[in-house]
C-alpha cells in the first residue's frame, strides 16, 4: 500500500469513527453513502475496527421490504479515551472520558501556588497516573483562563494564575507519552456537550461564561473562531460602564469587573456582610431574594450589563443562538433583565432570529478540553 493509499484509508477511518461517535449512521450503507464511499472501502474500515474492538455488530435493522437487512454497528466507545484538565487558580479539576464524553473518572487537585514549574510538575504526575490507569487514552487537553496560542500551545498570559509565555505543551509534551492540546478555558466550555449550544453548533453561535472571569466564545461552521491573536469573543472586556471598576486589563467598565463571580461577590458585600465567598452567594441565588430588595436590584442590573454586551454581539455577529453559562441561570430578575435590555438595545430583526439559552454547566471546560482532543484525532 502506498503512502498516500495509507493516508487516504486513514482518513476515512476517522471520517467513519466521527459518523458513529455522532450516532446518526449505524450501519456500513448508510455510512457509505454519507461518506459518499464504496460499500466495499468501508466494509474493509467496518471489519478492521470490529476486529480491533472499536466496533460492534449489534444485530440486523428488521425494517421489511426488498434488500437484506442493514447490520446495525454500534462504537465501542471505552475503545478510545481522552483526559480534560481545568486549570484554575487554586485547584485544577481534570476527567477521562470515553470517544463520546461520557466521564469516565473526575475529580480535582488542590494547589497551593501558581508558580508554573510545580504547578505543571504536578499536572504531568496526575496524567502519568491517568494513562496508566486508562492505557486507551488518545490526548490531554489542558484548558486554561489565559490568552493561549492554540496551535503552539503557549500560554501567552493568565491574569488568573499570572502566568506569562509559559510553554505549557511542549513542557508536558517532553514528559507523557500522548500529546497536549492547550486552550482558553471558555473556548473549551463552548465546545462540550453540556454548552447547550445545538448539536452542530449551528453556522453562527456565541458562547458568554460567567464565573472566575467573564469570557466568551465565537462558533463559526461548528469550529471556535480564534482569529489573528487568538481573542475572538473576547466579551468580558466589552464596556458596559465607562466610569465603572478598573478591570485586570487595566480598562474600566469592562463586563469581567461588574459580573464575573468575585465582583458579584463585592458586590453583595456592600449590602450583606455575611456574604463571603461563591457558597454564600449561591445560597442567596437559591433564595433568589423578596421582590423589590437589593439582592434583586443586584441581579437587574447585572442583567442590563450583560445584556448590553450581547445587544453588541447580536449587532455584529449576528449570530443564531447565544448561550450564556452562568450561576444565576434561574434568577428570574437576572434572565428578564437581559432579555428586555437586549430588546431595548439591538436591532429589532437580529434579535427576533437569535435564541437565548441560559444554563449552568458542570464540568464544561474540562469536558470540552477533553472533547477537542477527539475533534483534533478525527481531523489528523
């Protein structure tokens, strides 16, 4: 077999496993027509894969009428593996998970300083360990609160972790026998299964995370836009209020400083002393508050701010569905001020063809980091 007959076969292979992953073609005749490949080529795919057991007959499609029956092929997804790391300030989360994202082992490793060397030293003893225990891991995707170069997999610089040109990839790289795919933790959020972004991401959506930081996501034909510096989507550094608090980029009025978690926080401080940290905001977030008191003037207007921003958004993307990720996804005050803001705010036309999901999702950027090691696999 020739290289570019090797090349050719190998491609299609993973062209068939991202069909099966999906769950929409089950059986060799409708993969083959999808594909638009002979039923031979991916009958010879089909028998190697059920042969390396990635593969599995489950039994015949009994659908009556001319022709035989289809075999029905189902994936065998513990086959493949991928692990997902969450670098946060002071803990790292991480998750295995199968070819289709089910979590396999999750967990979280707290850390007592952000000094790269051990902090890295300590994610490279973890994944030694995840390997061993799943030998059919493909990759590591590693998700970090920083401005990434996704491709050469540098850190460029984390406000969060005050990290600055750190080399993550090629560090962890040198020491693990798979390789580490490096990127924004929001864009690896938007990305996962539980981003409550539509199945194929539609041709045009916005990603908005609300938690240690503000930041967002663009999705462009079901792909993360980066663009030329890697900051597309960069929402929690709009301007929402002028004369607003400074921001860590050293702006002010920036969505980050009015409504990332640690400013809700502050915020809450000024009127309820026992309001401390995330838990203690949550448990007012539960409460949802009286009507007319001032944790509700709190959340209305975070909702105006966030809604301007995505009256902006809306105006120059465009976009089909917007998502936003945050704590206060069943605040009632918080959801309709958003929404009327943007009403008030965008124009009348985008706005009636853009859907607003609000969510909040566990795991997501360790999911998603770990997803797009799948998504790089399928496209080698």
């Amino acid at each position: 077999m020739s290289k570019g007959t090797a090349l050719l076969r190998q491609q299609n292979e993973k062209r068939t496993l991202a069909l099966l992953r999906a769950g929409k073609h089950s059986s060799r005749q409708e993969i083959a027509a999808a594909l638009g490949l002979s039923k031979n080529t991916i009958s010879l795919i089909v028998d190697k894969f059920i042969k390396d057991g990635v593969v599995k007959e489950i039994g015949a499609d009994e659908q009556g009428g001319v022709g035989r029956p289809r075999i029905q092929l189902r994936l065998q997804a513990e086959a493949y593996k991928s692990i997902g790391i969450l670098i946060q300030h002071s803990y790292f989360q991480y998750v295995v998970t199968d070819y289709c994202q089910a979590v396999l082992d999750k967990g979280s490793v707290p850390m007592e300083t952000d000094d790269p060397e051990p902090y890295i030293g300590k994610l490279i003893h973890l994944c030694s360990e995840l390997i061993r225990q799943h030998p059919e891991v493909l990759g590591i995707g590693i998700a970090v609160p920083a401005l990434v170069d996704p491709i050469e997999g540098v850190v460029h610089f984390s406000s969060h972790l005050s990290w600055r040109n750190v080399r993550l990839k090629e560090r962890m790289d040198s020491s693990l026998p798979v390789t580490t795919k490096v990127l924004n933790l929001v864009k690896a959020a938007a990305i996962a299964p539980s981003s409550g972004l539509p199945a194929e991401h539609s041709s045009n959506s916005f990603y908005l995370r609300m938690d240690e930081g503000v930041g967002g996501a663009h999705i462009i034909d079901s792909q993360i836009y980066s663009g030329a510096s890697w900051t597309a989507g960069e929402a929690g550094h709009l301007c929402v209020e002028p004369e607003g608090p400074l921001c860590s980029c050293g702006q002010r009025g920036c969505l980050e400083a009015l409504v990332s978690i640690p400013a809700m926080v502050r915020q809450m401080q000024q009127q309820y002393p026992d309001v401390q940290t995330e838990d203690d905001l949550g448990r007012y977030i539960a409460e949802e508050g009286t009507e007319g008191s001032r944790f509700q003037e709190i959340m209305d207007k975070a909702g105006q701010y966030v809604g301007m921003a995505l009256s902006q958004i809306i105006l120059l993307l465009n976009p089909g569905h917007i998502v936003i990720d945050s704590p206060f996804h069943k605040v009632d005050t918080f959801k309709q001020s958003v929404l009327s803001t943007v009403d008030r705010r965008a124009l009348k036309l985008p706005t009636e063809k853009t859907s607003i999901l609000f969510i909040k999702s566990s795991y997501a950027s360790s999911v998603g980091a770990a997803f797009a090691v799948i998504l790089d696999f399928e496209k080698e």
